[in-house]
C-alpha cells in the first residue's frame, strides 16, 4: 500500500503543483487566472487525463487514512502527542488533506451535475468567499487545505531525503513547504476576498448562492 500510495502521490504532486501555480494567478486579476486555467483544463481535464487523476486522488485519501489508521493503532501505542513531530504532522495533514480533496471532488461533482450552467472558473471559488456566512466556514478551509496539502508534499519529500541520508535537506524541505503552503493559503485568500480587486459576482452565482443560505443578498 506504502507503494502505492507513493506512486499515486508522485502523479498529483505535478497536478497540485500546477492548480496551485493557477490560483497564484487570482493575485493578477480575473482574467488572468483564467486564462491560465483554460490552459491547464485542456490537459487536466482531457477525457483521457481526468479519470487518471480522480482516481489517483481516490486512491490517495483512501490509502492514505487507513495508512494513518494503521499508524495510530502501531504497537507499542503511545499517545498522539508524545509522538515525534513529524509523525504528527504527518498524521494531521494526511486527515486535513484527505477531508479537503473529499470537499473539493463533492463540490466540483455538484456544479458540473446540478449547475450545468456555471463554469468552475474564477466566480466558483471566488463566489463563496464574498461574504458572510460562507467565509466563515471557506476562509480556514482554503487556508487549512493548502497549508495541509503543501505540509504533506513536504513531509513526503522529506522521508526521500531520509532514505538517501540527507536529514538536514529533508528538513528544509518540510519546513520550506509548510512556510509555502502559510503563504500561499493566504495569498489566495485574500486574493479571493477582493483585497487586491473589486469582485462583483454575476447575478446567476449570487442565485447558486440563495440556494445553499436563502437569505444571502449579495
């Protein structure tokens, strides 16, 4: 399983690496972002491509958590917070990690199933983050959820120092991802929030909205 696991988590991390570099791009405007999405849609989300990368996710979250299960039920047990801080880290952005994806598949299935007429580009993600009291819950989930996948690349990546004996390199590079994944959590977010632009949603996301919290007004 740790081999699968390994080999699936190889193929996303050139996916995340690229969705991240997207939404980097919500720093620059609207219509940068996406410009650059379309870009990436016509390789992600070729007919081919796309059921790959689904499955790899599905089978990174479920190998994963029983992964981290199995962790947690190792003899001898030890309580959690007695563990070395890497295995923690581990253990808590595998679980963070997992919930986001399930989150993110749940959602992307239900605009493209439910809500045929919306595009998931930039006013899907932005939509949500407009106002009360949907930033109440999306605010920690997009900062928690990048800070969580970019803390579990890092992580990985350290154990393939470790094998090579590179502690000191292995460490960098878990601590260079977490500090990243702080950044860029918060960069998007503001981003989002129309800190650095004015964001006026379009009426028909402002509707898709009302469906979820009736008295949302815009």
């Amino acid at each position: 399983m740790k081999k699968f696991h390994r080999l699936t988590a190889y193929i996303l991390i050139i996916f995340v690496a690229a969705h991240l570099i997207n939404h980097l791009f919500l720093i620059a405007g609207r219509e940068n972002y996406n410009q650059v999405q379309e870009i990436l849609n016509a390789v992600y989300r070729n007919p081919m491509l796309e059921p790959i990368l689904i499955i790899a996710m599905s089978f990174q979250v479920i190998i994963g958590l029983k992964l981290a299960i199995s962790s947690l039920r190792r003899k001898p047990k030890r309580p959690f917070w007695q563990r070395p801080f890497w295995e923690k880290a581990q253990i808590i952005s595998g679980f963070v990690f997992a919930y986001f994806i399930i989150e993110h598949l749940i959602a992307l299935a239900g605009v493209r199933w439910f809500n045929p007429n919306l595009e998931t580009s930039f006013y899907w993600p932005a939509s949500v983050m407009n106002g009360a009291p949907f930033t109440y819950y999306f605010v920690p989930y997009y900062f928690l959820g990048v800070l969580a996948v970019m803390t579990h690349m890092g992580i990985g990546l350290r154990f393939v120092a470790l094998r090579k004996g590179k502690r000191a390199l292995g460490d960098m590079l878990a601590i260079g991802a977490i500090v990243l994944g702080a950044v860029f959590g918060t960069l998007i977010i503001l981003s989002l929030m129309g800190v650095f632009y004015e964001i006026t949603l379009p009426a028909k996301w402002i509707d898709y909205l009302i469906m979820f919290y009736p008295d949302y007004t815009g």
